[in-house]
C-alpha cells in the first residue's frame, strides 16, 4: 500500500546523492538502519531502485566509547538496543561520545528550590478554583 511513496521517496534519494557525487562512495551497497529498515520488502525495494546490494544494518555488538571506556552493548542493555530502529540513536551517541571527552561534559546541579511541576500546579489551581 505504501510501496509507491517508498519507491518515490527512494528515487529522490537517490537524485540527491548522484547530484552531491556520494553515490559513488557506495560502491559496496547500501545498509538500511532505523526502524523502516524492518518494514516487510524494504530490502528488495531499495535494491530494485538503486541496483546494488542491500543489508540491514544492526548496531555493532561490543561498540564502545572509545579506547579503555566500557562497551554500549554490555549487560542486559545489550539486547535492547541492539535493533534497527535504535541504529541512529546508538550512532549519535557513540559518535558524541568519540569527540567529545567525557571530562569537558558540563553537568548542571539541581537548584536549590525548584518550581513545581506542571501536574502538580494544574491540581492546585483545580483545589483553589473548587
């Protein structure tokens, strides 16, 4: 049912990396991430449009923060994300985690006194209004 849209999707894509010259740093076929890499026939649709292999792709079991820093796909956590659909997620971290030292991350401390939440605000307007 979607299929047309996909291909028409695809296609642009497509236009946009012969344009940028992209398309051939490809050479090896395309690997689909994310959670529309898991869509039933999204593999053969992507092979048809750009003529070259395609796999999906997973995220890399035993990826870690860089050299002596603990692995992303240790402990029970391995297996969530492990999946398609967290491939970008997964990417960005282990990217940000890559170039950016874990020293220079700021963390902000919580404030002294912090304002209520808005839960909490809604239901103390709705006592004063009752």
């Amino acid at each position: 049912m979607i299929e047309p849209r996909v291909e028409e999707i695809l296609l642009m894509a497509q236009e946009e990396l012969l344009k940028s010259g992209m398309m051939e740093m490809a050479g090896s076929g395309i690997v689909l991430t994310g959670g529309g890499s898991q869509m039933e026939g999204m593999t053969e649709i992507v092979e048809d449009v750009f003529q070259m292999p395609v796999r999906r792709g997973v995220p890399v079991h035993g990826a870690s923060f860089g050299r002596g820093q603990p692995s992303l796909t240790e402990g029970g956590f391995a297996q969530v994300i492990q999946d398609p659909k967290f491939s970008t997620g997964v990417g960005l971290v282990l990217y940000g985690a890559a170039h950016q030292p874990m020293a220079a991350v700021e963390v902000q401390q919580p404030r002294g006194e912090r304002r209520p939440g808005i839960g909490k605000r809604f239901v103390g307007w709705m006592r004063d209004m009752f």
